[in-house]
C-alpha cells in the first residue's frame, strides 16, 4: 500500500482522503472540501456551507467558495525572509564568486571607458584650438608665449583654457592619439560586454539550482507534514504557494542579483571616478543619494504591503476557483452560479486593487528618481561647463563627468526600480517559507514489525479529539482478533473513519496506544507500518495514466500476469476490454472517462494487488450498481480470509457476514457482537437497522 512518505507528489490527493474523519467528528466541520474530496462532495460542501447556520472558524484558516471568510496573512518581514531567501544560495558561493569577480572587472572595465572616450574628446577639441590658434600666431609657437600674450591682450579666461589643454597653433587633431583612445574604449565595452555575457549564463545556472533545490525541499516538506496541515489548507491556495510563488521567487532573483551587484558595484566604481575626476562636482552628485533614498524608502514601505496583500488573495482567488469548478456540477445542479460567480468577483476585485496598488505606488519610484537625475545633471552642466571656461577642468572631463553622472543615478533609479520586484519576490518567499516552517508529523520511530504478521490489533484506552475543546474518542479499548472481519457503523460524525486514520497514523493518540501483533504501531516507521495495510476508501482516486499502472501503483514490480488476476478478481477485467486500449487505456487525472463505479472497482484491483496484512474498506462500494456489489462482496470476502480486515459501512447489508459489528456513537463503542446478536438485543444496531429496511418496507406496503 501506498504511503505518504513514498508517494509521487502526484498521489498527494491520496494521502489526504482519509479527512472524511473529520466529516465523522461531532461538532467539527470542515468549511471547504478536503484534500481527498470529490468532486460532488467539493461541491455539496460549498452549498452546505451556504446554508449552514454559523460555525465555528478554524484557526484563521481560509473557507468554501461560497461565500466565508479567507484566512489572514502576517505581514511580510521583509529583512528576515531576504536573508532567508539570499541563505538558499549559499551551496553555489564558489560560482557567486566568479560571478562577482567577473562582474567587478566588467563594471571596472565599463566605469573607466568614460574617461578614455573624455580622453579622445580632449584630443579632438585641443586640436580644433590649435587650428584656430593658428590663425592668430605663427605655427609653432610655444603655447605660454601664446597665453602670455593672451593674458596681455585681456584674454585671461581663454588664456587659461589654452594653457590646460596645451593648444599649439597650426598643430590640429593627432589622430593617431585619437586613435588609440578611441580603440582602447573599443576594447574596454567589448570585454565589458563579454563578461556580461558570461557572469549572466553562471547567475542563471545559480539561481535555476537554488530555485530547484527549494522546489525539492516543498515537495519533501509536504511529505512529513500531518494529514492535518492539508485538512486546513485551501488546495488552491497551496498550489498556489508551491507554484505560483516559487515561479514569483525565481523571476526575481533571476533579473534582480545581477542587476543589483552590476549597480552596487558601478556605483561604487563611478563614484571613485568622479572623485578622481572632480572631487567638487562628486560632492554635488552625492546629494542625490539621501534624497533618492528618503523617496525610496516612503514609497517602498507603502507598496510593501500591497505586495503581501497582492500574494494572499492570488492564494484566496486561487483557493476559491480550485473549490468551486472541482464541483461545478453541483453547484449548477443547485443553481448556485451566481453565488460562486460574486465571491470570484470580490476575490478578483480585492486582487485587481491590491495589484493595481502595489504596481502604481512602486512604478512611481522610476519617474521620481528620473526627476532627481535629470536636476542632478543639469547641475554639473552648468557647474562644469563654468570650470572649463575658467580652464579649471578639461572639456573632456566634463564630457566624463556627465557620463559618470548618468551612470551614477542610473542604478540608483534601477535600484529603486526593481523594490517592486523584490518585494513581490520576498512577499513569495516568505508564504513559501511558512510552508517549510509548517509543524511537521513526529519523528520516525526505529521499531519494527514481526514476520509473518497474525493481524492482532488492539486499541487500549485510545484518546482522541480534533479540537481541544471537543472531545470525540476517550477511553475507547477494542481487540480485533487475527483473521476476524470487524464492521464498524453509526451515524455520521460517530468517529467511524477517525478510528481507522488513528490505525494509518494519519493522526497521532492523544492519549493509550494501538497494538499490532503486540507491537505499539506508534515505535514502527509509518512506511513500515502503512506497507502491511491496504486501503479502499469511499473517495476514489486515480491518477493520470494506463488503467494497468493505476492497479500496478498497489504493488510496484508487479508481475502483468499479478495485475491481471488482481483485475480479475475486482471484476475490472470485465469492463475493461470494452474500452478502445483495454488495460492501456489512458485515464485523466480526474477518472472522468471512467464510470464511478468504474474507478472505485479499479481502486478494488489496487488493493487486491498489494496483498496486505490488514485490510481497511471505508465504503469501498458505495459507487457500485447492485449486481456488481454482489460480485463485489464475494471478492471481497475472498480477500479478507486469512487477514484482519476493518470495514465501514451505512448499508447494513453489506456486513451480515461480519465477525464483529461496532456500534460507534459520539466517539465510543455503544455496542458490538454479531448481525444476530444485535438484532435480537434491539439496541442502536436494531434501530439504525429498521431505519434502513423497516420503514422502506412499511411504506411500501402503504
């Protein structure tokens, strides 16, 4: 049999069936369906919660889709959950290494071309004065004879800019020089360019492995996590968090890492430039940094918010379509469209305002820093362009300098740009987190079972309830001898369903133990133990694929002679080669080109297939034509010789035959003995017995 701690993340649905016990739970109820509904009872949750008088609220936990309230979210932590999120790519600190030497001298590399291309500026402009020089002064002439004379003539200012570019007259534009600075600059972006390239190809392997080993630690965190985590979480909205989150995760480390060392590292490598170019207009350009940050930080803070917001109701729009069109035939059966159709529309609408939010307030950052750039800039225009004409700076530092400029505010602005990003991403991250922070079942204990087992079970003083506050099983004591078929009946909500999930350990006691052969199954390995017992439960559940690997998935290796008998005896066999591929026929992942009767029989197969100690039927036949449950029966009693076998049943007539009937009210046995020795004690079997047959019968004679 399969378990939750080896099974596909495809079979996740089937390790969560068994939360029909809380439908068998007094007093508890289950707001939206649980992970093993189908789809009718998805959707016969939906309308029952419609009309249902008010109930008591799990713990926060989003509800139904007709109507009740989603579940809170913390606001996001944003330092906490980055550096969280940052610690996941530690394992690839060698390759961020090169990544960040490799973006170091590519941004070096990309920070002095600048200056170089202020170099070949300065060679142009001081050629151009050396030719109109010439037109005043002999060719040759030494260039202070010229700004003496200059400074004689009332030139002072021009005087001073000729003496600190070392125009000659007559000697115009060195294009050899030109040249030079020209290809140096060249080679400068090309290689720039180049390690770009390859800083982005290892950025993206880093950041897909580290995203893939958050992936494999969801999907292993899953496995260890209680049926009772899944019972009180919204399907969709968990979907939503395993993949729509992760994919949010992924897309912003993947445009936001590079961009964020690329701008940390040319801020760093500008302003050095600019202080070794002109410490004054450095001074100037610093003052954009508080100003940008202080606008920065006050729109950040109020579009954080909206991106938690923006998540939690992508989970809750998410959530509410999973639940709703899982049972659209029910709802339409009800007439209830327009219900589902109204809190699809106050979920899209609290997601369109909390998007809408997020993303104007955010995007408002890029105009503001564009803002502040641009006053930047024309400051140093004008301040340069005065130091040049009183020849205190060259032109070509100036042309530098307002390239040093544009490149400084650039990643200031692309800084603050991208916290739209990164918040929606951290906002992510964080509701991934609170899935890898989920308590966890307890630990696996190192015991074992004997071989052969007998099938001697024994519940000893077992306590348990769901809620604290609301008691179900206490004090319950039950021996189900080896071999012996043990019914278990009462009306819903008795516990019928809980006491079978106690034996699977999808929930731990509360109190007492259960003995397997004398062994407390709590000191066993849940795979050990669950791999003793098969389970056909009232909620079928197939996943996609060949009507031979659905039976197949009882017992991994099974011969195709094994899995023919195994059909054989569920009647599968009969049906099935009506079908256009016969035991290759493809089924979907909701068993919809199959009957009902069809599938559950299929699961029949399956558990005839894993052959196993103990045998658990939780209305294994429910979705049966009468004929078939028949032949259904008397399969099902050749497969119950020999082992312990545990059946729940509301149609009495299916467990005459059994070696022990359990009657369970209220989380206790009120009664047990056999069809006959309940009958002639007419207690609560009697009574539930002519209900089913007695008044039909009565009626019918009226």
């Amino acid at each position: 049999m399969s378990t939750p701690e080896h099974t596909p993340r495809r079979a996740l649905p089937e390790a969560s069936t068994s939360s029909a016990d809380i439908k068998d739970s007094p007093g508890t109820t289950l707001p939206e369906p649980a992970e093993g509904m189908n789809a009718d009872q998805a959707a016969a949750a939906a309308v029952d919660a419609q009309t249902a008088p008010a109930r008591p609220k799990h713990g926060g936990r989003a509800q139904g889709p007709m109507g009740m309230s989603m579940g809170g979210e913390k606001p996001v932590n944003f330092g906490v959950s980055l550096r969280r999120l940052l610690g996941h790519l530690r394992p690839e600190r060698p390759l961020i290494g090169g990544v960040i030497l490799m973006a170091a001298v590519g941004v070096g590399a990309n920070v002095v071309g600048p200056k170089i291309l202020g170099k070949a500026t300065d060679v142009i402009f001081t050629g151009a004065i050396g030719q109109m020089l010439g037109q005043q002064f002999p060719a040759g002439t030494p260039t202070s004879v010229v700004v003496e004379r200059m400074r004689a003539g009332g030139g002072g200012q021009f005087a001073d800019m000729v003496e600190k570019m070392g125009a000659v007259p007559g000697v115009g534009i060195d294009y050899d020089r030109l040249g030079h600075w020209l290809l140096l600059a060249l080679a400068l972006f090309a290689g720039s360019s180049l390690l770009g390239f390859a800083q982005g190809w290892l950025l993206n392997g880093v950041v897909q492995r580290s995203i893939y080993r958050m992936r494999q630690e969801v999907s292993s965190k899953l496995d260890r996590l209680p049926l009772s985590y899944f019972d009180k979480q919204p399907r969709g909205e968990l979907l939503s968090r395993v993949t729509n989150d992760i994919d949010n995760v992924s897309q912003t480390l993947q445009q936001t890492l590079s961009q964020l060392l690329n701008a940390l590292l040319t801020l760093v490598g500008v302003l050095a430039m600019m202080f070794w170019v002109s410490w004054q207009l450095a001074l100037v350009t610093l003052l954009i940094i508080p100003v940008s940050g202080v606008l920065a930080g006050i729109i950040g803070k109020r579009s954080q918010k909206l991106f938690a917001q923006m998540w939690k109701s992508t989970g809750e729009l998410n959530g509410h379509i999973e639940e709703a069109y899982s049972g659209h035939a029910l709802v339409k059966t009800f007439g209830r469209q327009k219900e589902v159709e109204q809190v699809f529309a106050q979920h899209n609408d609290g997601l369109f305002r909390s998007a809408f939010g997020a993303q104007f307030i955010s995007g408002i950052i890029m105009p503001v820093m564009f803002f502040v750039g641009n006053l930047n800039y024309v400051v140093i225009a004008v301040v340069g362009g005065l130091k040049v004409a009183h020849g205190s700076m060259q032109l070509g530092d100036v042309q530098a300098f307002i390239q040093y400029s544009r490149m400084f505010t650039q990643p200031v602005t692309q800084v603050a740009s991208m916290s739209n990003l990164l918040q929606s991403g951290v906002a992510s991250a964080e509701r991934v987190f609170q899935v890898l922070d989920a308590p966890e079942q307890s630990p696996e204990a190192t015991g074992s079972l004997p071989e052969p087992i007998s099938g001697r079970v024994a519940f000893e003083d077992v306590r348990f309830r769901y809620l604290p506050e609301r008691p179900l099983i206490d004090g319950l004591d039950l021996v189900a001898e080896p071999g012996q078929t043990v019914a278990i009946v009462g009306p819903t909500g008795a516990g019928k369903t809980t006491l079978v999930n106690l034996l699977m350990r999808f929930y731990e006691l509360q109190g007492g133990r259960i003995t397997l052969d004398g062994v407390d199954i709590s000191s066993v390995p849940r795979r050990e133990l669950r791999d003793r017992m098969g389970m056909v439960l009232q909620d079928t559940w197939l996943f996609g694929g060949t009507i031979r690997e659905n039976i197949a998935y009882g017992r991994p290796g099974a011969t195709e002679e094994e899995i023919i008998a195994a059909a054989t005896a569920a009647y599968v066999d009969r049906f099935v080669h009506s079908l256009p591929d016969g035991y290759d026929t493809v089924i979907d992942e909701e068993g919809s080109n199959v009957s009902a009767g069809e599938k559950q029989l299929i699961t029949i197969a399956r558990a005839f297939l894993s052959d196993p100690s103990l045998l658990i039927l939780d209305e294994a036949t429910s979705s049966v034509d009468t004929r078939t449950e028949v032949l259904v029966q008397q399969a099902m009693a050749a497969l119950r010789s020999d082992r312990t076998s545990f059946v729940i049943a509301h149609r009495l007539s299916t467990i005459r035959d059994a070696d022990l009937i359990l009657v369970m009210e209220h989380g206790a046995i009120v009664e047990q003995g056999t069809h006959h020795e309940l009958l002639e004690a007419k207690g609560h079997y009697h009574d539930l017995y002519q209900a089913q047959f007695a008044a039909p019968l009565e009626d019918d004679a009226a």
